[in-house]
C-alpha cells in the first residue's frame, strides 16, 4: 500500500519530470568526487584470484569448444561454434581491457603479462592498444581529440577517398573495422598501433609498443605455422570466422555505448569540453545474460 501511495503522490509530477529535456549545453550538476563517493566501497576492491579465475574459465571453454568442433566436424555445428567462440574472444578481449585499465589487479606486473597472454592470442597489440585506450579516456566526447568512435569534422571527411566512405559508412563494413583501426588508426589521425615511432606513444612508452608488436609478430606466426599444419580451410573454420565474430562484438558494443537511438549524445570542442562532461556522454547497457559471459563491459 506505501509503495502504491507512493507512486500516487509522484504520479502528478511525471509529465513535468519528462517535459525537462537534457540541456548538454549545461555544466553537470555535481563533481568527480560526488561520483566515487556514490560508488560502494566494494565496487573499488581488486581481487586478484577472482580476475584469475574468469581467465581460467574463459580459456578452458575456449579450448573446449575448438576441441569438441573439431571433432564433430559437421558443418551444421560449424555456425553455432563461429557465434560461441567469436563471443568467448570478445570475452578474453574484455579481461584484457580490464589489465589495461588497472583493475584486473592490483599488480602491475600481473596485469601486463596477463593481457599480453590474452590480447595476442585475439591478435591485439597490448600495449598499443592499451595506450590508445588511455587516450580515449583522457579526451572522451570531444570532437577533435578523441581516439575512436568521434564524429568526423567536415574538412576530414572530405578528405577521405571513396572507397573509405563507402565502407565507413555503409552497413556491414563499420563492424569489421577494428583490425583497420589498429593498422591505420580512425579518419583524420596518423600513425599505428604497431609503430613505437607513432605520434600515440611517448618516448618512454616505445619499448612497451616493441614488446607487444613482437607478441603480435609471434602469434601471426604461429597461425601461420598451424594454417601449413591443418590446412587453410579449417583454420578458417577455427580461429578466422570466430575471428570475425569477435571483431562485430567489439565494434557493436563499443558503438552502442557511444552512441544514443532516441537522440544523438553530445560531442564538444573547444572550451565547452571537460573531463567529466565527456566521460558522461556514454550510454549503458542491457545484454541480458550475455552480461555475465562478457563480464559486464556493458
């Protein structure tokens, strides 16, 4: 009965809660600090043996389902292991983004031999990627100095060749871009992931760049050597579409977190951009059960 007369006394006042429409053009109306404090106190603590056992479990089951697909070898089971595998490599990819940001563990250390182990085996360059990550953070929402997934000013995009804009913006090409991404970089910006001379990395960041370019070098090779082994066809029935299906992971939850369906989320430049009014221009989600397998990037 309280919670009904609740909803009673609130129930005059829900047109004019919804009239309010969000004004991005305001500062918000609370701090950083605000924020971590509403943040429960468990919620900050790392647990190492835990982080190590979501690796231990998504490793066997990647293992597992190459195993038991390779030994039915039916083409009927084929498509329903490229959709399971391609979402466990999306999984391994979220472990190895939560070692770069730091709260895998408290151990630096562990942290990066850890996402080493699990980036190069979904043939990410670690650190590359990790640093670029960094970037994003640092200047997220804001037009010119985003990493990834900004909009693209009018001179840059008039500058693209066409066949750029035609894959760029046409559907299915936007959720295979990942691996151009780490090549190339985003429309507008210079250099690579690979690439310690690269204008992403500081001079003290280029060894790091090295080791896991050679990380990658090393895994591409071992690819290689198991394509002569096995054959190219059931390499590409093993790890290329499961691949593939990793990449459309990344690329459609990292748009749907970026961007808004009932109206565009804001983009600044200039002054109007700060810290925290870029970091709030995202957008959560729900994947249902996928959350658990996916360790709730959403």
């Amino acid at each position: 009965m309280e919670s009904m007369a609740f909803r009673l006394v609130e129930r005059p006042f829900e047109a004019e809660d919804r009239a309010k429409e969000f004004d991005p053009g305001m500062p918000p109306p609370f701090r950083i600090a605000e924020i971590r404090a509403a943040i429960p106190n468990h919620c900050w603590e790392k647990n190492l043996w835990r982080s190590m056992s979501y690796v231990a479990r998504d490793v066997a089951v990647v293992f597992v389902l190459a195993a038991a697909a390779a030994c039915i070898d039916r083409w009927v089971v084929w498509p329903l292991y490229w959709a399971a595998q391609g979402t466990m490599f999306w999984a391994l990819f979220v472990l190895g983004h939560d070692c770069g940001h730091g709260s895998f563990s408290n151990n630096r250390r562990v942290n990066t031999v850890v996402g080493h182990f699990i980036h190069t085996f979904i043939l990410v360059p670690y650190h590359g990627w990790r640093i670029s990550h960094r970037t994003h953070h640092q200047n997220h929402g804001h037009v010119e100095n985003d990493e990834s997934w900004h909009p693209l000013t009018k001179s840059v995009y008039e500058s693209l060749a066409p066949v750029t804009k035609k894959l760029r913006f046409t559907f299915p090409f936007p959720i295979f871009a990942f691996p151009i991404y780490l090549w190339t970089r985003s429309p507008g910006k210079r250099g690579s992931h690979f690439n310690p001379e690269s204008d992403l990395f500081a001079q003290n960041e280029r060894k790091d760049v090295i080791t896991s370019t050679v990380c990658w070098m090393a895994m591409a090779a071992l690819l290689t050597k198991l394509t002569l082994l096995f054959g190219p066809l059931q390499m590409i029935k093993l790890y290329a579409t499961p691949y593939l299906i990793f990449v459309m992971w990344l690329d459609f939850v990292t748009y749907l977190h970026h961007h808004g369906h009932d109206g565009n989320l804001p983009w600044y430049r200039g002054k109007e951009w700060s810290y925290l009014r870029g970091g709030l221009t995202t957008i959560d989600r729900d994947y249902g059960w996928i959350n658990n397998i996916h360790h709730d990037i959403d």
